[in-house]
C-alpha cells in the first residue's frame, strides 16, 4: 500500500514538473516564443486590459510559495488616517488565484500559508507590497491590495452567456407550456459560443513581461479538476497563467484563468466578481450546496437530445442532473439522474451558470424547481432546502496532493 502511495505521488510530481518551468528558462520562452505569432487582433485586445494585469509572488517563512498573475479591478485614491505617514495615495484591488495563499499539506484539507507575504509587480517599477484582503478556497480565489504613487488601469468586468437553446426558436413564448415565463436576456452580458476565439494574459515578475495567448472556447472539454463551474479553451498556458484574467476580442475579462493539462481552464467572471464583492464586504463567501451533478443539456451526446427533443419538443433550454449524491438536499427533495431542471423559483433554466446565481445566496433556504423527467409526460414540481457547503467538500480540496507535490517539487529549484 505504502509503495503504491508512493508510486502514485511520484506520479504527480512528474506531471506537475512538467508543467513547472525554471525562471530563467521561462523568461525566454516568453520573450521569444509566446508573442511571436499571435494575430493582430489578439495583441490589440490584449493591449486593452494589460496594464491591469499584474504578477504576484508569495512567500511563507521566507519560502517561494507561489507564482501567479492577476488583475486589477478596482482602484480608489486612499482615504486620509490622521496620522500623516508616506505610502501610496491610491489603493488598488486585485483579482486572482487563491493558489497563491496555500499551505499544500499533505492532509485532507488545505491551509493558509502562515507567515504569508505577497510582492506584486506591475508592467513596470519596483514590487509593491501586497496585503491579502480575503480568500474562496471553494472557487480558488483571492483578492490582494497594494498600494500606489498613481492611479493604476482597472480591467473592465463583463458577465457572460454561454446559454445555447436546443431548438433554433425556443417554444416558451406566448402559450407558456407548463406556466413557464419567457426568459429576459439581459443585453449586458456577453454572448459565448463553442469555437468563440478568447485570450489569456499573464505577466511574469524578472522582466515584467506580458504574456498572451489566443485559443478557443471549448463547450466539451471536462476535467478531473471537479469544479462544475469551470469552461475550458484551447490556450496553451503555464503555471504563470494562473488567476490572470482571460479577455474576449474587445479586451473586457471574461473569467479568471486555471491551468489543466497545459490549457487554460476558467471560472467565469460571473461568478469571480460576486466573489470578488462577497470577499470584500463579509472575508468569506457562504456557498449553497445542493448535492447533484449538473451539466448543461447541450454538451450531452446527439442520442440524448434526440431522446429529450422527442419526448418533450417544448424544451429549448434546461440542465441535466447526472448524479445526486446519497442524503443530499436534492436527494432529500426526490431529484433523480436524468432529470432535466428547466424552471427555479419561477425563472427558466437555460444553463448552469444561470442556475449558480440563482441559488447564490439561498444556502438554508428553500428552492423550488420544476423538472422534466424521463418517466413522466407531465413536469415534477420539487423543493430543496439547500445546506451550507462545508470546507472538505470545497472544489479544490480534491487537488490538495497535487499541490503538495508541486509545492515540494518547486521548492527544491527555487532559491
């Protein structure tokens, strides 16, 4: 058992050390290599947003910790304290990975680094100071402060759709099947697609040199990361790319960067900046937990959507339970596998993103939904009481020996 574990461990190392790039060799991979070919349209939008795009690194006990980008979202001139002092006049907030912040233990849980210290460096300068303002361990998260002689550029902040109907015309219109509204697309969101182009920016800290690469949007793709939330591209990123921001074509951040098997993974910035506004005000986010796995009913195979469109043609939008965990709120409420949510709390379901923010904040309250079911013509009415997610059931928990392992690995490198 021992030698498996071993085995297994080494594994992970291996992996995580080839995605590991030295300092050095990464600075001229980036200065000669990831640049060199992007089109012009990606370097424009780039140009956008890349003074809002920052490198943090952090120590614990005076360790190299961790490496990460991030992006600056917010910046407010620094309010008077009476004491007179020095400092920056300005306070800038920034958005990124809370991998920054981990102690990888090998344990079950992952801890905050004691004796934590941040140093941010911009495009340009010396590194600033960084103080950690709050941190989501359930969607890996962080925000940091610095502060600043000068007013510093804030990325623009753009929620996105990703929400694509089954049928070319959705069928809930005037006869309102079931008693279902008609959904209100809000015209501030932006529209994603599968095969949409997007962009990922990082910056590195020895030559404060921006990093940018182009891919698409990949509605398919699915991971051992366990984060339902998370979309995934074709950008081939590094470690370095992680908790920088990735932009559409007009240069607005759409969600903040993970990395995945050399590809950028990333959790829409719906999600981030509700995080981001929850972390501020409270230092800690309450995350409802329901218990079941969803997906959304346009990534299921051709023969279930045959098999959906046949049996219920009204459906345009909804999302698929594929599992419900045993003694769970759902579970609790009668929800099954192959359920097809298309209503809660009175508004259509047209994705899994939407259906995130409408049971944001409903952790121990109750939710109403109405689902489809396979073995019944008519709709299933069903009300859950959501719990409050606890820490060992947090997305990246399930990550923690990976990140003990290149915790261990870097440290061994670094100087």
């Amino acid at each position: 058992m021992e030698s498996a574990t071993s085995s297994k461990r080494q594994r992970v190392v291996q992996r995580a050390a080839r995605d590991t790039v030295d300092e050095e060799e990464e600075e001229m991979f980036d200065e000669r290599s990831v640049n060199k070919d992007l089109d012009i349209d990606s370097k424009i939008a780039a140009l956008k947003v890349s003074l809002s795009v920052v490198c943090l690194l952090s120590r614990t006990g005076g360790k190299n910790l961790c490496r990460c980008s991030g992006t600056v979202v917010e910046c407010e001139r620094k309010q008077e304290s009476g004491g007179g002092g020095g400092g920056g006049e300005f306070v800038a907030t920034i958005l990124t990975s809370a991998n920054l912040l981990r102690f990888p233990a090998y344990s079950r849980y992952t801890f905050l680094a004691p004796d934590i210290t941040v140093e941010v460096y911009l495009s340009k300068g010396k590194p600033l100071k960084g103080q950690v303002l709050g941190y989501d361990f359930h969607y890996n998260l962080a925000i940091i402060q610095i502060t600043t002689d000068y007013p510093l550029p804030t990325a623009i902040l753009t929620d996105i759709d990703v929400s694509m109907p089954l049928t070319p015309t959705p069928l809930l219109t005037d006869s309102k099947p079931f008693g279902l509204r008609p959904h209100t697309v809000d015209s501030s969101l932006f529209k994603l697609r599968g095969g949409d182009k997007v962009i990922a920016l990082a910056r590195t800290h020895n030559c404060h040199c921006l990093l940018v690469e182009s891919g698409m949007l990949s509605i398919y793709k699915s991971s051992w990361l366990h984060c339902q939330e998370l979309l995934y591209t074709s950008c081939k990123t590094t470690q370095v790319y992680i908790g920088g921001p990735l932009i559409n074509c007009d240069g607005e951040v759409i969600g903040i960067v993970f990395h995945y098997d050399g590809y950028a993974a990333f959790l829409p910035i719906n999600i981030a900046s509700r995080c981001l506004q929850l972390l501020k005000r409270d230092r800690g986010v309450c995350h409802p937990w329901l218990g079941m796995t969803l997906t959304n009913s346009y990534v299921a195979k051709a023969s279930v959507l045959e098999e959906i469109i046949q049996k219920f043609p009204h459906i345009s939008n909804g999302i698929i339970v594929k599992d419900v965990m045993k003694g769970s709120p759902a579970a609790h409420a009668g929800i099954i596998s192959k359920d097809i949510i298309v209503e809660c709390d009175g508004e259509v379901v047209r994705c899994s993103l939407e259906f995130c923010r409408m049971v944001w904040n409903r952790a121990s309250q109750s939710v109403e939904v109405v689902v489809m079911r396979p073995s019944s013509s008519k709709p299933v009415k069903l009300t859950m009481v959501a719990d409050e997610l606890k820490p060992a059931s947090y997305n990246w928990q399930v990550l923690f020996h990976l990140f003990a392992c290149w915790f261990s690995y870097r440290n061994t490198r670094w100087h």
